[in-house]
C-alpha cells in the first residue's frame, strides 16, 4: 500500500509538473506572438513613413522628372523663357533636368555659392539650380568658348553679386547665361547682351526667392 501510495504522488507530482511546463510554453508561445505582431506593426509604420518622405522628397534617380515639362519660347530680345512648371522641391538624389544646363527645378538643399564665384571645374546641377532660385546668374561656357571671352566674362562675375560662373561641357552653345526661367546665348564677352541679361535677371522679378543668401552654400 505504502508503494503504492508513493507511486500515485510521484505520477500526480510528475503531471503537475507537466502542466506547469505546459502553462509556461503556453506564456512563452503568446509572448512571442505579442512581441512579433508589434515587431510587423512597426515595421509597417516605419514603412510608411519612409514612404512618405521618399515621396515628398523626389524620391528616385529622376526626382521631379514631371515637374520640369515645358519648351522654350525665345522672345524678341532673344532671351529663351521656360513656359512649363519647374519644381522647387528640396531632393538628395540626381534629378533629370530637360535643358543643358537647367533653368530651374527640383533642386540639393544646399546651394553653391553665387557671390562673383568662378568655378574652374562643372559643378553639380542640383545645387547650381538652388542659386538660380535665390536669383543669381549663371554663366557658362564649353570647350569651343574663347579663351579670352571666357577670362573677361569670370571678370565681369568677380565683380557682380548673385552670378556665378563655370564650365559646362554637355551645353551645345559656347557661351551661355542662366537665370531662374530664363536663358539666352551671347556671342562673347562684349556682347551688349551680357549686360542687359545681368541687369535684368540678377535678382530680378523671376526669383522664386528675392533676397536669399549666395554666400554660406558650397564652394566646390
């Protein structure tokens, strides 16, 4: 009887110890479903906030593709104007321009510097795009430009706030002025054009952004 007894409260103690491993696999199992339903939560949370922000931002390679369709309309005093949207969005990434070099668009949040710098290398599009918005010039030149037009032209911009100058080789003209919306070909350095363009376009009435800084940006 005595084994027996002994016997039965070993199988009782053995099953309760059963389901007390049991109870806790059971905890253990809901703990984990817990902790991975908040883990796909989350991540779709995170997800579409990346997604928002990739979207707000431009997004891809292109950024602001969309935003840039439009063609040039050349006026009689031969100054090309953009009729079309451009995006003014700030993008960390390449963007499509339709027009070598751009006259505008989605643009780097940084600009270059555009208080009379001349850049003896090409510069990177999206930033100079971000001058153009603050109202500077743009002067640019490619490999047929000559020698001398391009040194007097660097001169004129040393001394004229809000223009910046530099090479750009893919541009079908040899020498070219930019502003926000406006672009115009001159034939050298004396052209009376340069100056006309200057007076008009340097923080003139199509700056998106009159007033803002062309110092503090990017040197290089």
């Amino acid at each position: 009887m005595g084994s027996a007894k002994k016997s039965s409260a070993a199988r009782t103690a053995r099953i309760e110890e059963m389901r007390r491993a049991e109870k806790a696999r059971e905890r253990r199992n809901r703990i984990l479903v817990i902790t991975a339903s908040v883990a796909v939560v989350a991540g779709l949370a995170v997800g579409g906030v990346v997604l928002v922000q990739s979207q707000s931002d431009g997004g891809g390679s292109s950024a602001g593709d969309a935003k840039n369709a439009g063609k040039f309309v050349t006026g009689k005093d031969g100054v090309r104007a953009w009729e079309g949207d451009l995006g003014r969005n700030h993008v960390t990434k390449a963007v499509d321009y339709p027009t070598t070099p751009p006259v505008g668009g989605d643009h780097n949040p940084a600009w270059m510097n555009c208080n009379g710098d001349v850049y003896a290398d090409e510069i990177n599009n999206t930033n100079a795009v971000h001058s153009l918005e603050h109202g500077a010039v743009w002067v640019t030149y490619n490999g047929d430009a000559d020698k001398a037009d391009v040194d007097a032209l660097a001169a004129k911009v040393k001394k004229t706030p809000y223009t910046f100058m530099s090479p750009v080789d893919g541009q079908k003209e040899p020498l070219l002025l930019t502003a926000w919306g406006h672009q115009r070909t001159v034939t050298g350095a004396d052209d009376p054009a340069v100056d006309t363009f200057l007076q008009k376009f340097v923080q003139g009435e199509q700056t998106p952004e009159p007033g803002a800084a062309c110092t503090n940006g990017l040197s290089k």
